[in-house]
C-alpha cells in the first residue's frame, strides 16, 4: 500500500479551474520552482468558494501543495500516469475534465473514495445529502473530525466542478447529465486511476467500468481485449469464463502512444 492511500490530504476546495492553470504552467514548460511560484500568485486573490478573495499564505500554501502534488511532482509510481495524463490533454483538451479527475483520483485516493460513496448513494436514490456520504465515509475511516471537515472539502470540489448541483435544501445533490466518454484510450486512463486509487491495485473489469466513483461518467462498453490493447501499466487476466480482472503492473513498462 502506498502513503498515498493511508493520507485523507483534500484539506480544502480544489476548483477545476485551478487544475486547468496548473497544466497550463506545465505546457508553458515552466520549471518546478518558477511554477510553484506563479500558482502561488494565481491563487493569492482565489479562494475555494470561486470568490476572488485575499487568502491566507497557510490556505494558499495547501492549495498551492497539493496542485504540485496532482501534476507537477506526482509520487514516483503516478509519474508515467502522468505523462500519459498529459499527452492526452495536449491532444483533447476538451476531455480535461475526465482527466484531471483521473489524475486527482489516483494522488488522493480519498476523492475516489467519496466519490465512490457519493455514486453509491446516488446509484440507489437519485440524490444525495452531505450528512449520508460524510455518515458512509465514518464507517471506513473511522468517527475522525478531520474525515468530516475533508470529505466536505470534497463534496463542494464535485459541485465546483460540476459533477453534482445543488438542490433546494441545503446539503442536498442531485446528479447533472453524464459525460459521455467513448475514446478507448480516455477510458483506460480512467481505469488506471481507479485501479491506482485502490490500495490492492486490481478489480474486475465489469466492477470498474461501473465504479460508482466515475459518477460523472458514461463509459461505453469495452471488451477486455481493446482493454489489453490500449493498458501499458495493468494486465488484464481472463478468470474463469466470464470475469477479466485488471491488476497494476509492479514493474515499469511504456507509456500509451
């Protein structure tokens, strides 16, 4: 299990908006420190709410944090996930929003977990209320004040972004239309990030694909062998007659062309 998987880490809002600049740095081919510096300098009037506020250095300093940590200086294992992240983004830049969730899933293991929960309750309701996913997550992390205060922090991310809306009463989701993904290549990126986010690494190729924490998605229907084509980090293993399971690769291979 990777540190990443044991940490909660989404410590305040993250605006799409905010991951799209952070890329927009890294395609402008700014070093890491010049980089940092102009984040910094972005989201010193930006705050988490979409407000153009001054904020706090020590509020900045986490924003800032964990943007270098989603795409700029990932964990070693994420940064051939990357470069693939962001090969892709030069080539579709109207498909970021299903790659910077991608990416965001596989550094914090804990957006996909609310994510996961938030997809569960909407898969058997239709909406959702910030107390039944916050409720969900307590039972998995345990009764920590900071898995509330986190998890929030999350759900207001979903809605900045547009993967849930905000009904009449307060606290309350419902779920926007899907975004249709059909590029094989998009897809698998996805299920990376899934398997990324799960401490064991693998999963069934039917479970995955229905994830409740790609929510925001639509995924067309892949066969395990387009899958086998498209995956350069992950095997795909037929078992028994019907069931393909994905499992990470532990040693490095190429990167998607």
């Amino acid at each position: 299990m990777s540190k990443r998987h044991e940490i909660i880490g989404i410590k305040q809002a993250i605006r799409y908006e905010w991951m799209q600049k952070t890329v927009n740095l890294l395609f402008a081919g700014l070093d890491i420190k010049s980089l940092r510096l102009e984040l910094h300098d972005y989201l010193s009037h930006r705050t988490g709410n979409g407000c153009e506020n001054e904020r706090g250095t020590t509020s900045r300093s986490q924003a800032v944090n964990m943007l270098m940590k989603i795409w700029v200086t990932p964990e070693l294992e994420l940064v051939m996930y990357r470069d693939d992240a962001l090969k892709y983004l030069d080539k579709q830049p109207s498909m970021s929003f299903a790659v910077h969730w991608a990416m965001i899933s596989a550094a914090y293991p804990f957006w996909f977990n609310v994510a996961r929960q938030t997809g569960r309750l909407l898969n058997l309701q239709g909406q959702v209320t910030q107390l039944q996913i916050i409720n969900r997550l307590r039972e998995e992390y345990g009764d920590r004040q900071t898995v509330s205060r986190y998890a929030r922090c999350a759900i207001r991310s979903f809605v900045a972004w547009g993967a849930l809306r905000d009904l009449e009463s307060k606290g309350c989701y419902g779920k926007p239309d899907p975004v249709m993904i059909n590029d094989p290549i998009l897809e698998v990126l996805l299920l990376e990030a899934a398997l990324l986010a799960k401490p064991e690494g693998r999963g069934s190729l039917g479970t995955i694909m229905n994830a409740p924490s790609l929510f925001p998605f639509q995924l067309s229907a892949l066969t395990a062998g387009l899958v086998s084509q498209c995956a350069k980090r992950f095997d795909v293993v037929r078992y028994g007659l019907d069931e393909d399971v994905l499992t990470l690769q532990k040693q490095k291979s190429k990167t998607l062309t």
